[in-house]
C-alpha cells in the first residue's frame, strides 16, 4: 500500500535525485543495521524493504514495509546517530541513494524538502503512536484487521479493495507481534465470516467498512 503521506512527492524526488545516485539491491540484502554508523538516506524507485527489529530472544518485529517513492533513513542524516531500525530488501529494489551530508544541507536551501519532511515526520509519529496503541491494548485478530486495513487501503466505488502485495503469513505475524499459526487461524476466521477473501496470490476485502466496523467493535471492547 502507497499511503500519499508516506510517498516522495515529484518535485521533491527531483531535487533528491539531483544530489543522489542509483543502487540495485537484491532480495534478502540487509540495507541498514541497528546502530551501524551511517548517515545515507533512501528512496525506494522499484521493489520494497522492510524496517524491522529484533529482541534478544531473536524475535523479529516489522515496523513497516517500504515501497516505490518512499524514503527511509533520514533519521540518522538529521540527527547524526546510529541506526535505530534494520532494513532488509523484500524482493529486488532499485534505490536512490542521497548521502547524509548532503540531505541535511538541503533542508536548508530547499522549502520543498524541508515542508515536506516535517508533513512526513509528523504523520510517522501519528503512525507509530497506532501501532504502540495496538500492541498495548489489542488481542491479535483486531490487530490482523488493523494491519489488513492498512494494506488495503481507500476502496473502490463498490466498496471493496485488493491487497495485491501481500506479505506472508510469517511476515504478518511479525508486523503484528505473534506467531505465523495464530495469524492463519485468525485469516481463516476472517475468511469463513466473508470479511476477506483470498484470490490466487491476491487479498480481495469485499467491503472495507465492513472489516473497519469489526476492528471499532473490537476496540470498544478491549
């Protein structure tokens, strides 16, 4: 799902790409690691990546999946500290690569840039802030629906919406702190109620305000 306050407007790509270089990544490339001391910010042109973390017991937990003309990494440009995220290449990936320095003087010169990124900081902690809130207070299925919501993203005219990339189940259950089991038994539930339904490699949601007024439900209640 490409949510428009997550995704790198034109006119800022192209003063990004101006100062930046392209990089092709293969599936499985680690991209960042958790404190490394690196400062290059990213922005996904083909392909996708995922920024995650991982507990001492090995547990890994997604915090989000990347796509085209999304960026990652601008933390570390801005405030000059390690990396607090692991990054993976989902699948093949073309990037574009702007170092560190570089972006960080650009906010100075550039409004566009800078008028932007604070639009897209500010709608990252409105993000994140859901997520804790989930974690906290949710049971798993609610969760699965939030993320379902997610991917799905606005429906069409009838009221429907196709989740097209869709993650498996292993990396559903860790964007959603469980366990690969627990999210085919709550998919199946969801399935047998009509909410979603699988069509080849496709997620179809029949009526996302269907699946919306569950998850409230669910909220009310928890």
């Amino acid at each position: 799902m490409s949510n428009s306050n997550l995704t790198v407007p034109d006119d800022v790509q192209a003063v990004l790409a101006r100062h930046g270089r392209q990089m092709r990544v293969r599936k499985g490339q680690v991209l960042l690691a958790v404190g490394l001391p690196a400062t290059d910010v990213y922005v996904v042109l083909e392909g996708s990546v995922t920024v995650s973390l991982v507990s001492a017991q090995g547990r890994e937990t997604v915090l989000r999946t990347i796509g085209p003309a999304e960026m990652f990494g601008e933390l570390a440009a801005i405030d000059g500290e390690p990396r607090s995220a692991d990054v993976v290449a989902v699948e093949n990936s073309t990037l574009l690569v702007i170092p560190g320095a570089t972006f960080a003087g650009l906010l100075g010169v550039e409004p566009v840039l800078s008028l932007w990124l604070a639009r897209y900081l500010a709608h990252q902690v409105r993000y994140l802030t859901n997520r804790i809130y989930e974690l906290s207070t949710m049971g798993v299925g609610p969760r699965l629906q939030a993320e379902l919501l997610r991917l799905a993203g606005e429906a069409d005219a009838s009221g429907a919406a196709t989740i097209s990339r869709v993650p498996t189940q292993a990396e559903l259950a860790a964007r959603i702190g469980t366990n690969r089991e627990t999210v085919t038994r709550e998919f199946s539930l969801l399935i047998k109620e009509g909410l979603v339904q699988r069509e080849g490699r496709r997620i179809i949601v029949p009526s996302v305000s269907r699946l919306a007024d569950r998850l409230h439900r669910y909220s009310q209640t928890a």
